[in-house]
C-alpha cells in the first residue's frame, strides 16, 4: 500500500484494518459446512488396518481419496521422526524402492502393495545403509468396511481397543 500526498500513516492503518475485518467477514469461518461438502463430493469410507503376523489389534480409520493414496506409499520413521527422501523412488511393478534418511540414519526401502483395491497387503520393508546395517519388515493389511460411522470425520480412528479417537492417523509403521 502506498500513502498518497498529504495522507498519515494512521489512516493508511485504519484503511488497511478495515479492508482486512471485510475479507475475512467474507471468508467461511463454519469449518463443517466444508466437510459436508467435501464429504458430498469424496465420501470417506471406513477402513480396517491390521499389522499382518502381530499381536497388535486392528484398528478402523475413516478415509478420503488422499488419505486412502496414502496407505499405498508408506515411509519409515526412526525413534518418531519421520523419514525425509532422499531424491525420487524409482517405481517397481506394484510399488517403489527409495532412500530417506530418519534420526541421523540413512535408510533404504521397498513397498510392495498385492490384492484389489478394497481388500489389499502392504509391506514396507526397511534397511539401514551402513556396517551395522539392520532389516525390518511390517506388512499391514487395508480392508475397506463401507461408509464411515455416522458422525465420523476423515481422520477419526479407533484405537486397539475399538475406542474411536477424535484426531488424524497415528504414525502409520511406527512400534
């Protein structure tokens, strides 16, 4: 903004307040009339997710488009930090081999997906890259359930013990 001849400073603020309180008086500020219609336009749909060979209980996940791509493209964390790619994955027949780095460590990985689109395996196998190198190999498997539970919103979940958690997906190959 540029202040004309013979034009202070404070009105200059007062204009530009004023002109900032009319736009976002015109932005929606009703956050779930936009998931109504997100949900119109991509209805979730509730997933089961349950580490193959664990002990660990399934969990239910309430899922868009985006979030369901997402389960296909898994990346590995170390100690909760997430891992940061390190260039782009080279693509494989029904999935991907990249590098990342995660907690000081560099990492190499693969993920392999197998089944249908709403009844399908993951497996993310992980490799430290060094002379004390490691693997670590999780497959989960993704079965689609049908539409979300009314009242669930895209993110919502259950916990192991079926107890829904009003927040968006946990770590997804974290222990």
């Amino acid at each position: 903004m540029t202040l004309r001849r013979g034009q202070s400073v404070t009105w200059a603020a007062v204009r530009l307040t004023i002109l900032t309180a009319a736009m976002v008086a015109g932005c929606e500020v009703r956050t779930d009339r936009w998931l109504e219609r997100q949900a119109a336009v991509d209805p979730p749909e509730l997933w089961r997710v349950e580490v193959v060979n664990s002990d660990s209980l399934p969990v239910q996940l309430c899922a868009d488009t985006l979030l369901r791509e997402g389960f296909k493209s898994p990346l590995p964390e170390v100690g909760g930090q997430p891992c940061i790619l390190i260039g782009e994955p080279v693509e494989t027949d029904g999935g991907r081999i990249g590098r990342c780095a995660s907690g000081g460590h560099a990492l190499m990985f693969s993920v392999k997906t197998e089944g249908d689109p709403s009844d399908f395996t993951v497996a993310l196998n992980v490799q430290t890259l060094g002379r004390h190198g490691y693997i670590v190999t999780q497959t989960r498997r993704y079965t689609r359930l049908g539409p979300c539970p009314q009242g669930w919103s895209i993110g919502d979940n259950t916990d192991q013990q079926g107890r829904k958690r009003n927040n968006i997906w946990p770590p997804a190959w974290g222990g």
